[in-house]
C-alpha cells in the first residue's frame, strides 16, 4: 500500500510540475536557513559544556552599590575570597583564584614565542576538564616557580610534546617581578574553540599573590583582581548557597574594614557554562544577553519554516479543483478518509525529504560564507545530533505543510465532487487569505527590523565618542620595549608618517584597572563608587584628541607626576566635587591630587552610560599607541614594523587598529544585522514564491472569464487591476498589522542601549513601499500574461 502511494504522490508531483518546483524551491530554502540557524545554535549552546563538572561548576561573581543607588556587576573579586571560600564554607568541594594577563614572551634556545598567560590555584585541574598530557596533575601547579604550557605552545618552542617536563623557560611579561627562569612541570591539551577560557601557560597564583599583594593591596577584602570558580557539593541549592556567602562576604568586609557599606550583598554565583549566553546584568540581576540571539535565530527558523509551509498549504488547496474527480472516484469504490489522508501526507512528506535533499546542498554551498558572517568554523559533520534534527525539522514540516490540504482534500463529498458542484466555502476562502496575511506580515516586520537595527548600528558608527579612534594602532609593550619605552617612542615619533605616540595600561573598550577602593573629600560614610581607569603617559591627549574640561593633563615639564590624578566629568558629579582642582583624593592607600577634567568620552560600549573614570600617570605602560597620518596608512605601518623588528629581538609585529578594537564591541549586533538582511530577503523570496503560484493558479482558473470580458472589450490594464487587486489588499491588511508589531519588537531592542536611535516613520513608509513593490512585481507577470493571452484559445480550451 505505501509503495502504491508513493508511486501516486510521485507522478502528481511530476504532472504538476509548475506548483512542485515552487513548493520544492521555497521548502528547500527554509529547510536551509533552519539548518544554518540550527549549526550556529549548536555551537552556541555547546561553549562551556564540555567540562566534566559542569552541573557543579560556578563563577563568583560581584556586586557594587554606587552612590546613585544603582548596581553594578563584576566578575573580579577579592583575592582572598576563594582560599577563605574553601576553608569556611563546607558546600565549597574545590575553589580556585585565576588571574589572565595579558601576551608575554616565553625564550628557550634562542626561540622567541607570544603566549597568552594564566596565574592559577593548585586545583585549577580539579575544577576545570583540561586533560594534562604529561606531567602530575595532583601537583603540576603546586611549584611557584614551574608552569604548564599547552600542546600547541609545546609544538612551537620544542617541536615536540614529549619528554618536556624538566626543560626551562625564560618569562618575559608584561607585569614586573613575575620576569625570570620557569621550568615545566606538565604539557596540557590546548582549550578547545568552544572554551571562553583560553591560554597558553599556566603559572602558580600563590606566586602572582606574594609579587603583588603589596602593590595591588590583594590582602585587602576591597581589593578587585583574580575570577573566582568553585566545584560545589552535588545537591547545594544555589538561592540557599548565594545568601549563606552573601553573609559570609558581609562578615568578611566587617571584620577587616568596620562596616559593610557598599559591599552589602557583593557576592553571589552564577552557573559557569551559562556565562557565555547570559552576561548581561542590569541592577545586579541577570537580564539576559547572548541568549537573546540565539532565541532570536530559534523564532526566525521556526518563522521561515511556518511560510515556506503556508506556500504549500496554499498551492495545494488552490488546486483543489484539479483533484475533486480523483477524491469522488476513490470515495465511491470504497476508500476511506483515512486512506485518503494517508495518501496526501505520503505527498507532503515525499516532497518535504528531496526538499531536504536539496537543502543540504544549499547549506554545503552557502557554509563558507556563512561561516565568514558568524565567525564560527562552522562545519556540517553528519553526527546522531544534525541527523535527528534535520529528520525531525522535515517531518514537521511535512506534516505540517500536508495536514490541513490532507483533511481539506480528502473531505469532499463523492456525490458533488462528480457532479462537478464544489462550491468555495467563505471559511476555506479566508484561511488560505489569512495565511497569506501571516506570510508577509513576518516578512514587513523583518524588513522594518532590519533597517531598526541599521540605523542603531550607523548611530554606533558615527557617534562621537570624546575621543578619535582612528588611524591609531594598537601593539603591546613587550620585549626589549619594557626596559626603555621612553626611547622606543621618542624614536617612533621620528618616523615618517607618525602623528604621535603614546603608551596606556590597558584600551579604551573596556580593559581598565580601577574598583571601588577610591576616598574623596565630604564622601558620605558607606556611600562607595565603582571607577573605571587607566595608567597613561603624557601624550595620551594628543595621541587620542581628549579634551579638557578644567586643568591640565600629564606632562614632564611639571616633573613627577604620581602623585596626581585626573577624573573625568561623570567621576567629579558622582563624588559632588566643587572646584576639583587642587583637592586630594584617597585611591587604594596613596594620596593623589587631582589636576584636571577631561570631558566625557565613551570608555565602554554604548549600552552603558559614561560612568566614572579616572587617568593616573605612569611610564612603562602594557599597551603602546601610535598614531599614524591619513592616507599612509601602509607605509608607514611597514616602516614601524621594520624599526619594531630591528628593536625587539625579531620579534613579529603583531598591531590591531584601535577602531577594531571598537568594531568588536558589538561584534554579535554587526553579525546580527548581517544574518537578519539575509533571513529577512528568504522570508520574502519564500512569501513571493507562494505569491507568484497562487497567481498563476488564480490566472488559469479565470481563464474563461478573462476571456469573456476581453471580448466585451475590457484592456489589458482593466484585466491586471483585477486580477491584482486581491493579493494587494492582502498584502496591504499585512503592513497594517506589522507596523504596531514591529515598533514593539525593536522597541524592546533598542531599549538595551543607553544611546538609541528613534523608530522614524521613514522606516515604516520604505518597508511598506518595498513589499508593495515586490508584491506587485510577483503578480504582474502573472496578471499580464493572462490579460494578453488570445481569448478564442481560452474559450475554446473550455
């Protein structure tokens, strides 16, 4: 009986061959983008999760009240807190400190090799599942003076991963006093693409801790460094567990400072491996972040599946008529509904699978290039996942696609099909018109938000920061530069082609020192401030082209400037200075005068509002900054790096433009943008696909009426109006209902950014014009054919 029905479902599919091209094109495409969208899901969803205690392992993460009652989030935390955490609190099973600096060199045998360090406690192995290939996991990390690398750093410095314990490394990094002679004690897997957690060695952070725990005030339980990760004990319940350590921290704060203050409710846990999809915090309270895109994509694939499905439901009950014998003859030698029924999903399904057939083609062809959209090294492997999925996406969709032309066809009563009276019923006449409704009201919607979020996206690009970012490079102090970088950038000055240079400890998008260790004269008692900050040098105005408020920047020509300070204007109204000038402020134990303003400039992404920021002066700085003149771009990047080699060792010149810096603050909006143009364009395709057929099927069916009225002397243009009019008004009635929908949807959106564009009505008026065109141009061909078409051949066709 099935293979019978396949043989029927296959040769109707032939037959009609006009109306299966269509169904198979837009099912195809849709199955496409749902497997495209279901592999970036995938690799979403899969960062993080391959660590052996996943359920149990957490990040410390910290919350600080400001003075203007709002709270901010940090994943930095006290440097004491995870070796207290795990003598006191009996659910802690491991707990570790971890510190990431920023790329060091590492020498052996006359080799120079960038890596990227990890200061980390004894049982790092314990919490985290980074397989260690040689060495003693129990105390690989327990020397203060040895380090395990990773197999790929292995590979460059040896050429080898064996035999590697023992050998000596020299460390040349880019903080003072952690410089000298390591020795390896293990070699470990290198982190996989799908860690967020990413290095190439691993030194001990009791070492960090003794280096630094005078100068960084790591002793303290205010100060703000290392992450802190637990291994808890199966079965804690974390609402429980986040306020026995809220007290916990609360009492820790009390014992070493007198009072709680700010610091009330500071530390609470978060699931590790969520982190990566749920990093946005508002008030102190999880408030989503990456997450939202990957719902996002989730409802754009089941979206354009629904319209690639609504095409098929539409193009077959339209040709209903064709089938009404066939169902009345069935009926009368005795097939039953259900039989009936069978018959149709056989062809639904049938054509859902070579839809699927072909939809791994597309996803083969269009892989490369969507690997380039995403930034994922994406890859279509046929594993037990992507094969239950893609079967169950296209069974779905086969039956939803043939479920309701199924009970539509098989429904007829024998007796009036062969009579040839199967009259429309106004219910069937609207369904199939508020399908096509649905269809383009998700395509005007997806239009309207894909210029939203252009918009959003310009106003990201144009927006004047309070600084200049362009043309600036970006390479780190390192090497020979960390011994005499006065010198190295008095020489860089000297090259052609070089506006200025300069030096910071850290960039301009979010890479800051600072806490809330900072006093200020008539600070309310209890009432802290979260700053950000950065140490610079003198030249860091002109290289970036701040601008002052009040008072002046750093320069040598007033002698040491250390024991000074400059607060920029968000910093002076949080405090509620007047004439800031001159006054002393308390940061971290030293005494620091303040000696000027600078205006206000965007030191984050603008999700945020300007907060709080500071500049300290200082000499050797981790980042070098060099601004180069417009239009000579590449000879002069190639002059700096010839003078970089000669200078430092060989080394590579390894340099990122600062405006990429900046691009990468919104990384996954720009990605957004890109893949929402492009589901925006199938959703349409798809739509005018089921368009163009339900046009064509309507022109065929009118033919003896076209043929009727062309002879009583209608025009052709009388004849296209008429047979456009009714998909017009449909597509009309979408565009109403899609502009309330679609102002809320990017409302909602644009409500993440502290700095937002307005929904214009231009917006509304282009999306509206645009289907309006599109629509017409999918019918008009249609429309005209049949309006031309000779009428005595259509009278007698009849």
């Amino acid at each position: 009986m099935f293979r019978n029905n396949f043989k029927i479902a296959w040769r109707n599919l032939v037959k009609d061959r006009q109306f299966s091209l269509l169904n198979l094109m837009g099912l195809s495409v849709g199955l496409a983008c749902a497997l495209l969208i279901f592999l970036w899901l995938k690799d979403e969803t899969s960062i993080d999760k391959f660590h052996e205690k996943d359920s149990q392992l957490f990040q410390v993460i910290k919350t600080s009240l400001n003075a203007d009652g709002t709270i901010e989030t940090h994943e930095t935390t006290p440097a004491l807190l995870a070796q207290s955490m795990a003598l006191e609190i009996p659910e802690v099973e491991y707990a570790v400190s971890v510190v990431t600096e920023n790329t060091g060199i590492l020498s052996t045998d006359g080799k120079y090799i960038k890596a990227k360090p990890q200061f980390v406690d004894t049982d790092f192995l314990n919490v985290f599942s980074y397989p260690l290939l040689s060495g003693n996991k129990a105390d690989a990390l327990s020397n203060k003076h040895g380090v395990v690398i990773s197999d790929k750093l292995a590979l460059k410095l040896f050429i080898s991963t064996n035999n590697i314990t023992g050998k000596t490394l020299l460390w040349d990094g880019e903080e003072e006093g952690l410089d000298g002679t390591y020795i390896v004690t293990g070699v470990i897997k290198t982190p996989p693409a799908n860690a967020s957690m990413q290095f190439d060695i691993l030194f001990n952070y009791s070492l960090y801790y003794d280096t630094y725990k005078e100068k960084y005030e790591l002793k303290n339980w205010y100060s703000n460094n290392p992450q802190t990760f637990l291994i808890l004990k199966k079965g804690t319940g974390i609402e429980q567990f986040n306020r026995k350590i809220r007290d916990f921290a609360n009492a820790k704060f009390k014992a070493a400072h007198g009072s709680v203050g700010k610091y009330e409710g500071i530390i609470i846990v978060q699931h590790y491996s969520d982190k990566y999809l749920h990093n946005h915090y508002e008030n102190g309270v999880q408030a989503g972040g990456r997450i939202e895109y990957v719902r996002l994509f989730s409802i754009i694939a089941v979206f354009i599946l629904i319209i690639a499905c609504i095409n098929f439901m539409n193009l077959a009950t339209a040709r209903a008529s064709r089938r009404i014998k066939e169902v009345g003859i069935k009926k009368v030698i005795g097939a039953r509904r259900t039989t009936l029924i069978f018959q149709y999903m056989v062809e639904s399904m049938l054509m859902a699978f070579i839809s699927l057939m072909v939809a791994i083609l597309l996803v083969s062809l269009l892989l490369p290039q969507f690997r380039e959209i995403t930034g994922k090294d994406l890859h279509l492997y046929f594993d037990r996942g992507l094969i239950s999925v893609a079967l169950t996406i296209t069974i779905i969709t086969g039956l939803l696609a043939g479920s309701y032309p199924a009970l539509y066809l098989s429904g007829f009563g024998p007796a009036t099909v062969l009579k040839g009276k199967l009259s429309t019923s106004a219910g069937e006449s609207w369904i199939r018109k508020g399908l096509v409704v649905f269809q383009f009201t998700i395509s005007v919607v997806l239009i309207i938000s894909v210029l939203v979020v252009y918009k959003q996206m310009e106003l990201i690009q144009n927006r004047n920061l309070g600084y200049n970012k362009d043309n600036i490079i970006q390479f780190a102090n390192e090497g020979k530069l960390r011994t005499n970088l006065g010198t190295f950038l008095s020489e860089v000055r000297k090259i052609p082609g070089v506006v200025n240079a300069s030096s910071m400890d850290g960039d301009m998008v979010g890479n800051h020192s600072g806490g809330g260790g900072i006093s200020w004269p008539g600070q309310i008692p209890g009432h802290g401030i979260e700053f950000d900050g950065l140490d610079v040098d003198g030249d860091l105005m002109e290289t970036l082209g701040l601008k002052m408020n009040e008072g002046r920047f750093f320069s040598s020509q007033y002698g040491n400037e250390d024991d000074k300070v400059i607060f920029n204007e968000a910093a002076i109204t949080a405090m509620g200075l007047k004439n800031p000038v001159g006054q002393t402020v308390t940061m971290w134990g030293s005494k620091k005068q303040i000696i000027g303003v600078v205006k206000d400039f965007h030191f984050k992404s603008l999700y945020e509002r300007v907060g709080p920021f500071f500049f300290r002066f200082s000499h050797n700085n981790g980042n070098v900054l060099v601004k180069i003149e417009e239009g000579k771009e590449k000879e002069t990047i190639a002059k700096l790096g010839k003078f970089y080699k000669n200078y430092n060792l060989g080394l590579p010149f390894e340099y990122k433009f600062m405006d990429d810096d900046y691009q990468r603050l919104y990384a996954s909006e720009q990605r957004v943008s890109v893949l929402s143009r492009y589901f925006a364009i199938v959703a349409i395709i798809i739509s005018c696909l089921g368009l163009f057929g339900l046009a064509a099927f309507t022109a065929q069916k009118r033919q003896k009426e076209i043929g009727i009225r062309k002879i009583v002397g209608a025009s052709v243009a009388n004849i296209t109006v008429m047979l456009s009019k009714d998909f017009l008004m449909l597509v009309l009635i979408a565009v109403l209902i899609s502009f309330p929908l679609a102002w809320w949807v990017m409302n909602a959106w644009l409500d993440n950014f502290a700095y937002r564009v307005n929904i214009s009505g231009w917006i509304f008026l282009v999306a509206s014009a645009s289907i309006i065109f599109l629509t017409l141009l999918t019918i008009s061909f249609q429309s005209i054919k049949a309006a031309i078409a000779n009428p005595v051949k259509a009278l007698r066709t009849e």
